[in-house]
C-alpha cells in the first residue's frame, strides 16, 4: 500500500533552521521521507509541501497552475519565516523551478537551493524513456523502480489523466521558460543533482543552469545509476551527503 500523499513537519529548535523540501509536477512529500530524516537526525526542522492539485484525483490535478504552485510555496516559506531565520529549499524537478523563483522573493531568509533533476530542457521523446516505461508496465509493483514511482505519484492515475494533465503540463513549460528568465537574479548557492539515466530531465539543464547563474556558489552531482525519480542505494548515499554538506557546509 502506497503512503498517503500529506505534507509532513519534523520539528527541531528554532534557531538551527529549517529545510523545505518541495515535489515536483505529480509528486508527493513521501518522496523526501529519507532526506527529511537525514537532516532532522542532525538538528534541523524539516518540512515537506504538498502542492495545489496534489495528492488527489486527476480531475483535481488539471486545475494546477503554475501560479497557484509558486503561491503556495511562497505562503509555506511566509509562515516557517516567523520561526526559522535560516531557510534552505529543496525541490525535486518542478520543485527545483518553484525554489528559485522564491529564493529571489525571499532573499533574506533562503540561504541556498539544492535541486534534483530540475529540468530546463526535458526529454519528450528517447530510447531511454520508452525502456523506463515499458520496465515500469511489466515490473511487480514491488520492484524498487516501479515503487518508486508509484508512491512518488502524488495524482490517481486514472483514464482522465491523459487530458487532465494538458493544462499543468502547460503551465509546467512556461514556468521552465520564466525560471530561466530568472537565474541571473539568484543570489544564494545552489547545488543542482543531475542523473545520467534520467528519462524527463536532460542533461543539457545542468550547463543551462550554470550558464544562467551569476557569481553564486555553485555545485553539481551527477548520478550514475538513477532515473528522474527513483534512485540506487549507491545514489541515495551520495545525495545524502551532498544535501548535509549542502546545509551543514
């Protein structure tokens, strides 16, 4: 059975921090249960969003847009504001997109973005992406890769789901273009994650990430043996420590 799809908060005292983590287009805050803890265990808060259309039917899905997302976490970073003077963003895919653009709105709490598999050019159609799907229809669903996707799923995969989702993934393609738009602005450090197999996410995003960046610490991860949403044991580790070194220097 899948873990239900609700945003999560684990506290720790005030005055250390606090990462927000945030999901990407159809995701789920289940998806950062391993790297929330990961920070938590050494003193700092963690919190996981839900964002607007999520963790429900596709129907309630197709209202997403990129406003109501960016609102959304800019709301959630408004209210962790009045408790937590150190605030670190953590978005996966979309949720990459949506961090930069808050960190340019709260510039004087956000002290650094480290995203995974945050796009700037996606792969609509390859080789590896058809093999992902298909192993994602013929394997057990307790198989690693394919659990990870389903509980990753923050929507119902129902029959609507095919064209409930034409409105967010538009609205999900202007926020690429508008993010990028944006890059010069950011003023914080970033650490971008980038996965070799990745069938959405192209590689080309990360030196389009670094060329659009200006005079910011920047670090990249590059995974060997992960996919845009499930990631190897050897890959899971790495990403721990790089998100620890990330927040604890």
């Amino acid at each position: 059975m899948n873990k239900p799809h609700l945003p999560f908060f684990l506290e720790s005292p005030a005055d250390r921090g606090i990462v927000i983590f945030i999901h990407g287009f159809m995701g789920s805050p289940c998806q950062f249960d391993g790297f929330a803890e990961c920070v938590h265990r050494r003193g700092i808060s963690a919190a996981s969003l839900l964002l607007p259309g999520h963790g429900d039917s596709a129907k309630e899905f197709g209202t997403g847009t990129m406003e109501r997302w960016q609102a959304h976490v800019n709301s959630e970073i408004e209210r962790y504001s009045q408790y937590y003077n150190d605030i670190w963003l953590v978005g996966h895919s979309m949720g990459g997109l949506l961090a930069i653009n808050a960190s340019v709105s709260y510039k004087d709490h956000v002290r650094g973005i480290f995203m995974m598999m945050t796009p700037f050019k996606v792969v609509l159609f390859s080789p590896n992406g058809a093999k992902v799907r298909i192993k994602q229809g013929v394997y057990r669903k307790s198989h690693p890769i394919k659990a990870a996707y389903l509980e990753g799923s923050g929507v119902r995969l129902t029959l609507d789901i095919i064209w409930r989702a034409l409105r967010p993934t538009a609205e999900l393609f202007k926020l690429i273009r508008l993010t990028k738009e944006i890059l010069p602005d950011v003023s914080v450090p970033v650490t971008a994650v980038y996965a070799i197999g990745d069938e959405l996410t192209s590689l080309k995003s990360l030196g389009i990430l670094r060329s659009g960046l200006r005079d910011v610490p920047f670090e990249h991860v590059i995974l060997p043996d992960s996919l845009h949403a499930y990631f190897s044991g050897y890959d899971r580790a790495v990403m721990e420590q790089a998100l620890l070194k990330f927040v604890f220097g």
